[in-house]
C-alpha cells in the first residue's frame, strides 16, 4: 500500500501561496510563472486580494489564480503589445475606475470660467487635462487638501469634475467631494461642482442645502473620452452644476444652462 506524507496537502507555492495539493514532492511553485518569478527574485510575490482593476480595460475582476493581473486573454495580449489605454492605466495606477476620466466638454468649462474665473481644477489627471494652470490629481489627496491652498489667490475659485464612481470618493462616492466643496467654500472659494442630479441621495441633499445654486444644461452633456480627447454622445443620465459662494448658503435655486454657441 502506496502511503502520502500528510504535509503534502498543505504546503503551499512558494511565490504566491498557492496550495501544492497533488504536486510533486519536490515542488517549490505551482507552475512556469512563479517559477520564473522566483529565479529572477528570489522571494515570494505580493497575491491580490479579492477585486483588482485589469491594467488592459480597467475593469474590476476577481483573478482566478493569485498571479492573474488580466481579466481575458484579449486584455493580456493588448498589454504585452503595449495597447493598454491611457485610462486603464491611470485607473490601475490610482485604484480607481477608467469611467472616472472622462473629461469636461468645454463649452461648460467656458461659459462658467467666464462668469467665475477659476484659479484651481480640482479634479483632473494631470497637465494634458487640466483646464487651470493649478490643478489636483489623486497624488495631491484633493478629499483631504486645503483647495485655497492651491488655488492661484488671484482667482479664487475652483472648479470640480469629480471621479463618479464610489473608488473615486474613498468608498463614499459623491458625498466626500459634496464635503470637500463645502470646506472650500468655506475657507473663501466659489465653487462649481459638476455631478449628476440625484435627489434621493445625501450628496445631492447637502448639496441642495449648501450651494446658491443648482445648474441644469438644456442637453445631455458629451463628455470627452478619456483616451482620445473627442466629444463623444451617449450620455444617458442628465448632469448639473452646484454653485456654492463664500458666506452664503441655500436652499439653493434651480436655473437651467443654455449652450452659447448653438
């Protein structure tokens, strides 16, 4: 009779952690990658935890082995042709959402920069989007950062297009940066936010109490992709514009916006 030495059942890879149940004896790694993976550094890799972000189209997925950093095989030879879009990697890069890079379209920004004059882009990517000589990325932590402090004090005001997903709001959405608008309206800035209209929630209801003003454009609003800079159409939710100014508060009104140029 062919006897197992118990151990075997509960040894584990040596990269990831991976059971070694019904391997060799002599095995250290459960397959070729973490083989290499060990050869070349000689210790154990980091093993994702539940959802992580596919660095080739940003969507979230729960990899099947610990070492799977794509969610299809499409995806993964997108990356090593080095197709991966410019969204998914920042959304792998900050641990949010590509969806929370679409960009303002420009008449909005226009027609507001010109009644406002803004000094500070609160939310952006980076220099290629920001629509303000300063600006907030996710490496500046624009939840948790004085915006007067980066604001240019010649125009004090800020404008807002946050990230809508839930990531974008460390897990609170919306309401964190309905918060973060308050505080700056509070330390002196006007501040324009643009998010969708949603009455049932707390951040429209905070926002409806703080702000002077609640903007409604005429039109869906065709946000620029994130990847290409182009209007694009489809937008199937309509959007708004919060106006909060210093020492003044709500309940705010309800205007609607009409595009000059049409």
């Amino acid at each position: 009779m062919v006897t197992r030495d118990p151990t075997l059942a509960t040894r584990a890879c040596a990269a990831c952690g991976a059971s070694l149940a019904g391997r060799s004896p002599r095995a250290r790694t459960c397959g070729p990658a973490c083989r290499k993976w060990l050869s070349r550094h000689g210790t154990p890799r980091t093993v994702p935890v539940g959802l992580i972000c596919c660095p080739g189209c940003g969507a979230e997925f729960v990899p099947g082995r610990p070492l799977h950093r794509w969610c299809s095989p499409r995806c993964r030879m997108r990356g090593h042709r080095g197709q991966v879009s410019r969204s998914a990697a920042l959304a792998a890069r900050w641990g949010i959402e590509a969806r929370d890079f679409w960009r303002t379209p420009p008449w909005l920004f226009a027609q507001l920069d010109a009644e406002l004059g803004f000094g500070l882009d609160a939310a952006t990517a980076g220099p290629s989007d920001a629509l303000c000589d300063r600006f907030l990325t996710p490496d500046d932590d624009a939840l948790g950062c004085s915006w007067r402090a980066a604001c240019d004090p010649a125009r004090p005001a800020a404008f807002c297009n946050p990230p809508y997903s839930r990531k974008g709001g460390r897990g609170h959405g919306l309401l964190r940066w309905a918060e973060a608008a308050v505080r700056a309206r509070d330390e002196g800035l006007t501040v324009a936010l643009l998010l969708p209209p949603s009455p049932s929630t707390r951040y429209h209801r905070l926002l409806h109490k703080e702000a002077v003003e609640l903007r409604m454009p005429d039109q869906r609003l065709a946000f620029l992709h994130p990847d290409t800079g182009v209007p694009t159409a489809g937008n199937r939710g309509d959007s708004m514009v919060a106006v909060l100014r210093p020492g003044q508060s709500g309940p705010a009104r309800t205007l609607y916006m009409t595009r000059d140029d049409q």
